[in-house]
C-alpha cells in the first residue's frame, strides 16, 4: 500500500479554498477508464448493436468501460481528468458532489432508439440521417434476421412506413419491420389499397395479381372498377365491379357485349356460339342474341302471329318499406328471377293482386302475369316473400295466373318472358338456366325446390304441361321458356 497526500480545490463563497486529502490506493492491478457524459443525454432509450437495454448495472466486465463517473461540479470532473490518476475514494467529500451510473444512455450511443414509437438511428450520439434518403443501415432491433437491411429516414432521423414518395414514384413500407414491400396489394395509412411491383414500385394501369388481371388509374393509382378502360399497350379491357378483367357477355350502357375468355378482347364483327348461345356481335360489339323460337310449337305460334306483350303497369299495392335491398347477394341487387303459378283455375289476376294485398305478411311476390296484363305490385329493388330463403334474398319473383283458351296462353307465356327478359335487363343478368350448384338467373319455383331448399313447390311445371297438352298438343318446359327469354331479351 502506498499513502498519497493530494490537494482539491473547493469552493467557499466566492473563494477557491485548497483541502488536503488523504488518498489509498491498491497498486498492484489497477485499472481505470474514465467516460464523460452529458446532462442532457437522459431523454429516450439508446439500444447498443448486439446488446439489449438494462435497469441494473452490467457486471461482464466486458461492459465495465460503461461504468460513468459524474461529479458535481465540472472543476472536480476536469481535475480527475488532468491528474490521470487511477480510481480513489475520498473520506472527505460529502456523496452528493459525485455519483457512479451505468447506463447505454449516453451521447456516445450508436444504434437504434425507439422515441414514442418512432425509430431512429444515433451514431455517436446524434442521429445519423438529417434528410430523406434510403440507407443501408444495422437491422432495427427484433424486426429482422439480416444483420442490415435498406431503410427510407425522413428529415428528422426516423424509418419512415406505408405509402411513401421517393425518386420519383412511390413504394410501401412495412409499418413493423420499416422494410420496403415488394409484389403485394397493400392498405395505406389513409385507407385505400395499392398494388405494388417487384421492384416495390407502385403500378398502374392492366397488371396481374392473384391470378387474374386489374386496372389501376394511372393519375390516382386506385384501382378501376366496373370501367372500359385502355390498356397500357392500346388494347381496351372490361373490368368488373370487383376490379378483376371481365369475360363472357357483360352489360355496358344499355348493351350486351361478349369478352373473348383467352384474349380478354371485345368480340366484334362476328356469330359465334358460347355459353349455350347463339350470339352475334356487330361492329361496334353489341350482341344480338339469337333465339330458336321454331323448335316448341307455342314459341312457333308467338312468332308466326308476331304477337306482341303487354305495357308493363306499376301499381305499388305492397308497402315499399316492408322490406330491404336483396340479403343474398353482395351488391344488395337480384341475379335470378323466379317464375310462380297461382295454382288456382277459377282466380283471375284482379282478385289475386287483391289477396296478396291484404295478406302481405304472409307472402307475396313482386308482379302479376296473365294474358293482357303484367302488373308490378312491390319495388324490385327490394326482396319479396315468395319462395323462401335462400331464393327469397336473391330472387326477381312473379306469379302466372292461370288462363284459359290457346290465345291466352300463349299471350301469358310472351308476357312473362318479356318480363322476365326487361327485369334482366335493368339488373345486369345475362339470360341462363338454373343450375344445381345454384347458378342461372331463371329459376322456376320448381328449381327453387330441388336445388336452394326453403321450399317443396314445383310450380310451374304442371301447369304449363296440361295448358300446352289442351291448347296445343304440344308440351311446354323451362328450356322452352327459356328460348322465348332470350328472343325478347335480344330486342330490348
């Protein structure tokens, strides 16, 4: 051991006085480190590369060149510096004029820091990025594998996440890992969805995704629903109302057009026969459906006689309020219509219409057919109570009154399909037959039964095959029916 005497400065007022202190010191195997630090450097929470943040004091001795001395004055902090001494405890200096820390907080500090959820990075104690650039800087701390990765820091030091602007475009980041996303549909911080590319680019206007292909506005970068657009190559495409490219017939502006299935072009020019239909398409593309009219002896006779349907009359004898837009379908509008029969020989369509009127509650449907009249009793914009759930939320729904002369019948028949035809028309439904897996937009109630359930009625099947039996000699079915749809759906 060696006793040393030193001398330290103090204050007393407003003059320096000298004390004498008394120092023992161990020689053998001393070692000192002093790190200075500033007042200053206690706001936020510094995370080292490749160590994790602490309450407590380290003990690796690793760590030990972290250990802070303050004093309380900066006289007796410079003092220690200039002497180089090794470390010493004083017996005279009272412990609120110098206290001993550990801590990463200090202005020395590289690496991350999370500051009220915002990350920025410190390099010897300030932040490292002033402007907005994209670096290649040390994983964000628990976000990644790789040791680095590319970050976009804004003018204030932080990683910027979501849609940002940067060279001349924009690109998504991640607002977990801060890390740019590449090929992917994306929601923004504003709500709105974005595609973007494998470079991280946005993308406009035709792309691929998830199997089919979109549109994206070249000017808002949205996505285009329910539009003709031109693509980027000069090509014009129909998109959908859930964005995605349209093929088969579609419906635009009052007229029917028919998308080619491979090459997502318009057909032009041309008669071709697909889904069932014998279609021809003119030069600007509009679709003439043509209907075979001569292979049912009663379709034959509408069209030998060039028998005309009725005026479609409105009268609104069910509460336009009773109930709501179509639960069973996304857009909240129909995709099928639904034929009916009355199944009662002595009614005719007035008192009907009257009976559902006052019973309204129970059921009804939304028009009444016979052979002079189509009556729309309730709004087809609203469900109707006429063949149960699941058809009741999807389903346009007219009932047949039963007449009773070849005429008639044959009027009804006209009626109904041009009813039939017009409601079609108005929703946007390509004519088609029922299908077991639920597809087709004409359904008789008969359908309705063997493939949505809710319901065991076969209306109108019995019907029609007795009245076309007596007037005709002939039979009658949906397939015929359906013929009769399509030739006045081709007028409308």
């Amino acid at each position: 051991m060696e006793t040393k005497k030193r001398f330290k400065l103090y204050k007393h007022g407003k003059t320096w006085c000298m004390a004498a202190l008394t120092t023992v010191a161990v020689m053998a195997g001393l070692s000192y480190a002093t790190v200075s630090a500033n007042a200053d450097d206690t706001n936020g929470t510094t995370v080292q590369l490749g160590q994790t943040t602490s309450n407590s004091a380290t003990t690796d001795s690793s760590q030990a060149t972290s250990a802070t001395t303050s004093s309380s004055t900066a006289d007796s902090s410079s003092e220690n510096r200039t002497q180089g001494s090794s470390s010493s405890t004083s017996n005279n200096i009272d412990s609120s004029s110098s206290s001993t820390t550990t801590s990463t907080d200090t202005v020395s500090a590289t690496g991350w820091r999370n500051e009220n959820g915002t990350w920025k990075y410190y390099e010897n104690g300030s932040t490292k990025i002033n402007q907005e650039d994209y670096v290649y800087l040390p994983s964000i701390t628990g976000t990644s594998t790789n040791a680095y990765n590319w970050y976009l820091m804004g003018s204030d030091g932080s990683a910027l996440s979501g849609v940002q602007q940067w060279a001349g475009t924009y690109y998504y980041f991640d607002p977990v890992t801060y890390l740019r996303v590449d090929n992917n549909y994306v929601k923004s911080q504003w709500g709105d969805w974005y595609l973007f590319g494998n470079d991280g680019k946005i993308l406009t206007k035709v792309q691929q995704w998830a199997g089919t292909y979109y549109y994206f506005d070249p000017v808002t970068y949205l996505r285009v629903d329910n539009n003709y657009v031109q693509s980027q190559w000069g090509d014009w495409y129909m998109f959908g109302s859930d964005g995605r490219i349209v093929t088969g017939l579609k419906a635009w502006y009052g007229s029917y057009y028919y998308f080619d299935p491979v090459t997502y072009l318009k057909v032009t020019n041309k008669t071709f026969t697909a889904d069932g239909l014998t279609m021809t398409a003119d030069s600007e593309g509009r679709i003439t459906i043509n209907a075979d009219l001569n292979s049912n002896s009663i379709n034959k006779y509408i069209l030998d006689n060039n028998l005309s349907p009725a005026q479609i009359v409105f009268d609104y004898v069910i509460p336009t309020d009773l109930t709501g837009s179509y639960s069973g379908t996304s857009d909240g509008k129909p995709n099928m219509v639904i034929v009916h029969e009355t199944a009662n020989p002595s009614s005719n369509i007035w008192s009907e219409i009257n009976y559902m009127k006052n019973n309204y509650d129970s059921a009804f449907v939304h028009a009444f057919v016979n052979g002079d009249n189509i009556v729309v009793i309730s709004s087809t914009d609203r469900e109707a109570w006429g063949a149960a759930y699941p058809a009741n939320g999807r389903a346009i729904q007219f009932e047949q009154v039963e007449v009773h002369s070849a005429y008639d019948f044959a009027k009804e028949l006209l009626n109904a399909a041009y009813f039939t035809a017009t409601e079609m028309k108005l929703y946007g439904m390509t004519p088609s037959l029922a299908s077991s897996d639920g597809s087709g937009t004409l359904w008789s109630h008969a359908d309705v039964s063997n493939y949505l359930g809710g319901t065991d009625h076969t209306d109108p099947i019995s019907y029609w095959s007795s009245a076309a039996r007596n007037y005709f000699g002939t039979t009658y079915t949906m397939s015929d029916f359906y013929q009769l749809v399509l030739e006045q759906f081709s007028k409308l």
